[in-house]
C-alpha cells in the first residue's frame, strides 16, 4: 500500500467488486472493451489482479482520494 496526504493505492480485495462492478459494467465507461462486465466477470478480473500481486508483488491497483484541497 502506498499513502500519501491526498491518495491511497492498494492492491483489490474481494470487497472491492460491487464498487468496481459498478464501473466496469457501464456501457459507457466500457465502450473500449469488447462489452461491459458481469458481475462474474468483475470477480474473476479482481481474483485475477490479487493472484497477480501475490505472485508477482504487481498487480492492478485501486486509488482513492484521502483528502480534498478545496
């Protein structure tokens, strides 16, 4: 994990998908990839990026915002 005053990056949990479901399955936000992703789909993309981390110390991230300047 890394933090700084403003963000924090972390590798995903299991209890990240309904949050990133909610992303990855809009049409919109997803009209560059062949189609939106099942709620499935979303799980085994998650379960994939944290065997990546655990393997490989690398791995798709999450970013949040900690604080907000204005």
């Amino acid at each position: 994990m890394i933090e700084t005053t403003r963000l924090s990056i972390r590798p995903h949990t299991l209890e990240t998908v309904p949050a990133l479901h909610a992303i990855l399955s809009d049409p919109l936000t997803m009209c560059f990839w062949p189609a939106p992703f099942s709620l499935r789909q979303t799980e085994e993309w998650v379960r994939r990026s944290i065997g990546l981390y655990e393997t490989h110390r690398f791995g798709r991230s999450r970013s949040s915002l900690r604080y907000l300047w204005f």
